[in-house]
C-alpha cells in the first residue's frame, strides 16, 4: 500500500489570506485576525483590514469582489486601499455585527479616540444587495484634521477603462499649478481630479465602467444623505480621478474646498458603493439601516416633512427650495405648479430659501417637528428694477458667458478656452450687437503674456439718450465668487475706477480647480451725470486690489453673474415693504375649526409687494401657510404676520356654532287650533330678540279667496336666559285670550336675532298656521269630530279631568252652553290654504 503524503504546512498567514480571498456563495460574515469578509449573498464579496498586515490603515477596504473578479486596484500599484480620508489611525478598533434575523451585517472602525482621527467608519451589507453601505460619525464640532471626510474607492484601472476624461491625468506632461492640476505641453490641454465634478442636487450617483474577460463592470457612487454636509444644494468636489495605477471614485461628505460653510457634525450618509455588470445602478433601499443602531442616526419616526408651494421665480429657472440650520441641510426641486415636499428632516428651526437657478431670491424661517409635517409656502422677493441694458441674467451662475461651458472641465488657461481677451488683455463688448456668449465668464487682475493673455479690462461701449445721460444712473455687478481679494473697478468714459471693499470669499482655490461658486455678491456703483455723454459712452471693468501671485491665474479674479444698468432713483426708491394687512379683519371663527389667514405686504408707495411671512398667533395653532386651527374653547386672540421688522395683526374671536331655530311650537305643542293663545320659539343657544324679529302677516290666500283674519299686536319674553321666546298676542285681532279666527304667516327674522358674539340666525323662517274656533282635532275644518269632542268636555270646570280649555271660549273657567253656542256658530267651516 501506498504511503500517503502529507500536506506541506502553509503559513499561518498564508491560510488567513486565502480564507480572506475565497468566495462565501452565501450571506455571511468570515473572520480572522487580519479582516472582516462579507458576503452579499449576490455578487458581490468585500473585505475590511483588521490590521495593517496587507498594507494601508486599518479600516481599509482592501477587497472588493464582483462575480469573482477583484475590481480594486493592485495594492502593488497605488500603495494604497480603499480607505476614508487618508485612511483611520493605528488606534482603530474594528468590531463585526451580524443580525440576529440574517439579514445585514454592519463593521464599524471605532477611531474616536485621543489618539485616533474622531471618526468612526461603518461599513454594511445588505444581504442579496450588490452595495458596500457607508456611513461616517463625527460628533465634534470642529471638522477632524486635516479637514476632509471622504472616501475613495480604487478601482482597477485596467478593467474600469471608460475615464471620464476630465480627471484622467495620464497625458499629461506635469503638474502646471500646485500638485494637482495637470497640463500636456504637446496640445495645451489640462485635467485634473477637481474637474467634471457634480454638484449634489443634479446627480445623486456617478461611477465608472469598463469590461475585462469578457465582462462587463460597473461602480457608482451614490452620495447618500447630505444633510451633515456643508455646502448646500449646489455644492460639488472631486467625483474622479484617473491616474493610471487607478480610477480613484470619491464622495466627499465634507470638504473645505471652496466652502461656504460651517462643518456640520453627526453622521455622514448613509451612501453606497454600487456594483453592476455595467447597467444602469438602482437606488440603494437604507430602510435596513435603521435597525443597526449606527451612532448619530435618526429614525424616520423622528423626523418631519414639509410641504409648500412656491411662487415668483423667473420664468426659465429653475427653482430650488433648500433648508438648512448649524445641524442639517436638505433641498428638493418644486414641480411644475410650484409644489415641493422635503421628508426625513430633523426636528430644529431652518432658514428655507427660494432660488431660482442658483441665485437665492426669497427667504423666511421654519420650524419642523418630529412626526408631523410642517408647511409653509415660499415667494420671490428680488426686485429687479428697470433696466437701460443688462448683460447676462441674475440667476446665481455664469452659465451664459464666455467659457462658462468649459471651465468646470478645464483649466482657465486650456487650449481648448476661447480667447478671454486680445494680445493687451481688452475683452470688448457692445451693447445691443454683442451677444452675452461673448462676454468673458470670468476676469483676473494680472496679466499671463501676449501668447497666453487673460482679461485684465472689459470694455463696455453702450449708447444713452439725453434725458438718459442728464439722469444719476448706477451699475450693478453680481459675482458668483472673487478670489485674492480681487473685486471689480469701474471707471465711465476715462475716469479715476472707483471699486468697493474686499468681499469675504473661502479662501482655497476656485476658478483653476473649476469651481466658481462662492459667497454671492452685488457691488453697486453710482455714476455721476458729469460723466455720462448723450451718445456713446464706454464703461471700463478691472479687477483692483487683492494680493499678487506669481502665477497670474492664482491673483485676484472675480466671476461674474450677470450687469445692469439702471438709474439710481429706481434703487433709491426701491420699492420696501412699510406696512402688512392680515385678512379675514377681526373675525368670529367656529370652535374646533380652521381658518386660513392671508398676508398682504406693501411698499411705501401703497403698493402690494412681494414678501414671506412668519406667522404667530395667540390664539391657536398657526402654520406656516396662516391657517389656524381654532380651540374647542371661547376665547380672542392675535393673528400676526411678519416679513423683516415689519408685522401687521387682526384679532380673531372663536365663538360657539352660530344660532339656529331649533322649532316653533304653538301653544306650548298641543295640536288643536281652535284657540292659540301663544307661539314659543326654541333656539340653539341663547339668543337677544330685537325690534322686529317675529313679524305675523295673512296668509296670501285661503279657499281661492283674499287673506282672511285680523291682524293683532306681537309681544315675546323670555323666562330661560334667551333660549326660549313665547310670543303673545294682544290688540283687535284677539278674541278672549286667543288670536281671532283666520290663517297667518308668523316669520322669525335672522337679521334682528343675535347670540352674545353677535351672531344672527343663517336665515327667516316661517310658520304657516291658521286658528278656527271649533277646530278641536287641528285639522282646518269644523265638524262632527269637533263637536264630539266638545260635547265630551261640556260641563267641565277648570282642573277636571275632561276640562280642555281650548273649549272654553268665553274664558269663564267652565265649558257651558255658552261655549256650546260660540261652537256652533263655526260648524261647516274650512280653511283650505
């Protein structure tokens, strides 16, 4: 027999990386001393470094199967994982959690320590999902050093072969400013990881594809929840970056490049590294998340929504409604008849703004509270005087000028730019023949050389009428963004540039990394009628002061939105808001009800005009829309509305429902008619009755003829506080103690009955009656019935018990034959009416 050979023993570390390498076929976590392994049960396999063993940081992504092809770039190549920033600290603890039911699997990079970055990093799976979920926490208040929290994904750069060409660096000659923005000496054309970068509100994924072994591949990024970013709706850093060792896919869920504001501490994300066969990702389902218990997370259930409509932005903007406070930010896009909706915002007063295309035009304040949805509307409040030209329009961006197509792909001195200037560095432009594409984008202070010149002077050439040039007029400039200092000189037909004080601006680079939005400003400045001509006039714009720099790309530059000018009157008298109307005035509102509340602004001219309002009420409840939910109790209160330091106010009474008439009884409910000494009314609540509430009149017509009867005199009383009136009668037309003989309109009046808040009744009402001496059953006719029943009560005194005083006609206290004789005289009569 055969002697079996035994198996060579491999290397501890060896086995662990071959463990580490294989594929699981099935949901599920491995674990060794050197990495977490997940399984989707899909596609998809990853693994996160425990130690340092495979090279980088612990907490690295050092794995990333897709149908058994590992898509990360060879550690070999880039000296580098996949990692968070530059990758966490050596005090990282890294811990696996698996659910309980089998369905996700969370890692988490504990780097908070003192020794540590403050962060910690939570990878997790989804079981059957091709996605790598991320999230990163921060409680800090300060941004942790060195100030960036992202992550970058290396994907291989020999399987991931379409490169979006603006970050492919691999043409490139050299870097031509700083260490990263590259340029070809050949061809004159630049890249660099800032360029073909997308802004957050238009492209909530991006990602790369490519093919290797006759399969396809996909990764995308989808940048998950930004409400712990900074930035705002149009906010962008770098997607990609191609280097040839890889194609580095990146989310940024903060950066100090060119931001505009404060960090946000809390939880990053979630966001999700998608992978695919090349087609088309679906959106990631976070719902799972919820469950891991993920530092900082708020569940859906304590989160709020509002819902508003928006109104005034310029025909062919777009509009953006965006909130944000020091905690969150969120933002979403109205539909066509301005109605928007945001979900999942925390609980906390937030600054809302309207934009339209990227220039915030209306503000106001909301509060949003868990569980419930807030609503508010949003209105335009820019005024744009009228103009004597205008170059470009005030929207928030330089998108209809002159390189504004190329410069978020490309550097400013790329050969692929139009000419920013001539050879002397004068950009030209002509009122009513030059178009606004030819208006430089962008303007520096410095000048490069005759061969590669930028914009040091615009020149403007416009035409003014006499009245026009005999008038103050005033330029205004809107900038996007300045850089270095630099702000805008203006000087009219030769004379001394007059130019406005250094605007605040972040403080990193803009305009050659791609990014031109900033701190928006608007300079004004105000020209003299002595320098102004009938005719042609020139308007020369420079860019002043700043700081110099050895590169003249990196010196003083300003970005420009749009230019108008217009006289200065129209901006001297600009319409201001002097004063606020609230309506309905002072009215009487329903208990347990709505009432919904409109503000009207005007100017000093009495003028309505634009404005957003922030309501208050002492009353109830008061949305952010004026409608007011009314207590279940009687009480008065304040409605207010305010915009700015102006407010204006109705006081508004909740009153119980208005009074009604419950019924009309005659003689207190007995059915007869053949006397009717009084009729009572029963009312709802408690009523005053005034001169002419209750009217009686004849009927029009009885048995085909003319009314019939004589009308008395009406008096009421009340004995229950209002509630209920008994109407007598008195005067000619009462035979005994009963109204004679004849058929009557008795109407209650709405307009003279009011209840204690003033409220009438909703409408007349009438009763229809008639009164028939012998009428005993009530039936309009007097007959043998009748006489029946008289004859049963005859010789009956008052208290008997057959006594029915309606017999009684003389009113003595006894039914006798003298009341025999009264009802006989009526025998045969009808009243048909």
């Amino acid at each position: 027999m055969a002697r079996k050979r035994s198996t060579p023993h491999r290397p501890r570390s060896a086995l662990f990386a071959a463990l580490e390498s294989r594929i699981l076929f099935s949901f599920g976590l491995t674990t060794t001393s050197h990495a977490f392994t997940i399984d989707t049960g899909a596609n998809l396999v990853f693994s996160v470094a425990r130690d340092t063993s495979a090279g980088g940081s612990i907490g690295d992504l050092t794995s990333t199967k897709f149908n058994g092809t590992e898509l990360e770039a060879p550690y070999s190549s880039t000296s580098r994982h996949s990692h968070y920033e530059s990758g966490l600290s050596s005090a990282t603890a890294v811990t696996a959690t698996t659910d309980p039911n089998n369905q996700w699997i969370c890692i988490t990079c504990n780097d908070s320590g003192a020794s540590g970055t403050g962060v910690t990093v939570y990878y997790m799976a989804k079981k059957g999902d091709n996605d790598v979920y991320m999230a990163f926490y921060d409680g800090n208040a300060a941004a942790p050093s060195p100030g960036e929290m992202r992550f970058i994904m290396y994907l291989n750069w020999n399987i991931f072969t379409n490169h979006p060409a603006a970050s492919d660096n691999t043409s490139s000659t050299g870097a031509i400013e700083s260490s990263d923005v590259f340029g070809n000496s050949a061809t004159g054309t630049t890249s660099s990881k800032y360029y073909g970068e997308n802004e957050a509100i238009t492209s909530p994924y991006y990602g790369a594809t490519g093919a290797s072994g006759g399969n396809s591949f996909g990764a995308f990024m989808f940048i998950g929840n930004r409400e712990t970013s900074s930035g705002g709706p149009f906010y962008k850093d770098i997607d990609f970056q191609g280097t040839g060792a890889a194609e580095e896919l990146y989310n940024y869920t903060f950066s100090g490049h060119s931001q505009t504001e404060a960090y946000r501490p809390g939880l990053k994300g979630p966001f999700a590294l998608q992978f695919t066969d090349g087609s088309t990702p679906t959106t990631p389902d976070y719902s799972f998340i919820s469950q891991i218990g993920l530092q900082g997370y708020i569940p859906p259930s304590g989160r709020g929504t509002l819902t508003g409509i928006e109104s005034g932005a310029a025909s062919g903007m777009t509009p953006t409604v965006a909130l944000s406070n020091a905690a969150a930010q969120y933002w979403t896009t109205p539909d066509a008849s301005g109605n928007y909706t945001i979900t999942g915002i925390l609980p906390g007063t937030y600054t809302e703004t309207l934009y339209q295309n990227q220039l915030a035009v209306g503000t106001t304040t909301v509060t949003i509270s868990a569980g419930a949805t807030s609503k508010a509307n949003i209105v335009s409040t820019l005024y744009t005087p009228p103009e004597i030209w205008s170059i470009g329009s005030f929207d928030g961006t330089p998108n209809e000028f002159l390189n504004a197509d190329k410069i978020q792909n490309m550097h400013p001195s790329d050969s692929r730019m139009s000419p920013w200037a001539d050879t002397t560095g004068l950009a030209t432009y002509t009122i009513g023949s030059s178009s606004a594409s030819s208006f430089p984008m962008a303007e520096w202070k410095e000048f490069n050389s005759a061969t590669d010149p930028n914009d040091t002077d615009i020149r403007i050439t416009f035409t003014l009428t006499a009245a026009q040039a005999a008038t103050p007029l005033t330029l205004r400039i809107g900038m996007t963004r300045s850089g270095a200092g630099g702000r805008p000189g203006v000087s009219v037909n030769g004379g001394t540039a007059t130019y406005p004080g250094a605007p605040t601006e972040p403080t990193s680079r803009g305009i050659t990394t791609g990014n031109w939005q900033g701190d928006y400003v608007m300079e004004t400045y105000a020209i003299a009628t002595s320098k102004l001509k009938t005719g042609t006039n020139t308007l020369d714009i420079s860019v002043v002061s700043g700081s110099s720099d050895t590169d003249a790309w990196l010196g003083p530059w300003i970005v420009f939105d749009a230019l108008d000018l217009v006289t200065t009157a129209s901006l001297t008298n600009a319409p201001v808001v002097k004063s606020v109307t609230v309506t309905p005035n002072n009215p009487n509102l329903p208990l347990n009800s709505q009432q919904q509340f409109t503000a009207t602004a005007k100017d000093q001219n009495g003028n309505p005009i634009p404005a957003n309002f922030t309501w208050s009420s002492t009353l109830g409840a008061i949305d952010g829309t004026g409608l007011l939910a009314t207590p279940s109790a009687p009480t008065s209160g304040t409605i207010t509305a305010t915009t700015g330091s102006i407010s204006g106010s109705t006081t508004a009474t909740v009153v119980p429902a208005a009074p009604t008439l419950a019924s009309i009884t005659i003689n207190d409910g007995s059915a007869q008619r053949s006397m009717i000494t009084s009729i009572t009314l029963h009312f709802s609540s408690a009523v005053t009755l005034s001169a002419g509430a209750v009217t009686l009149a004849l009927h029009p017509s009885v048995n085909g003829a003319g009314p019939i009867g004589t009308l008395p005199t009406l008096s009421w009383s009340s004995s229950d506080g209002g509630l209920t009136y008994i109407v007598t009668f008195s005067g000619n037309g009462v035979v005994g103690n009963s109204i004679a003989n004849g058929v009557y309109d008795l109407t209650v009046n709405s307009s003279a009955v009011h209840d204690a808040y003033n409220q009438s009744l909703a409408s007349n009402s009438t009763l229809n009656f008639h009164r028939l001496f012998g009428d005993a059953d009530g039936n309009g006719t007097v007959d043998s019935l009748d006489t029946l029943a008289f004859r049963k009560a005859l010789n009956a005194a008052a208290g008997s018990a057959n006594y029915l005083w309606y017999f009684d006609y003389d009113n003595s206290g006894v039914i006798d034959a003298i009341d025999s004789l009264r009802d006989r005289q009526d025998v045969g009569l009808t009243y048909t009416y």
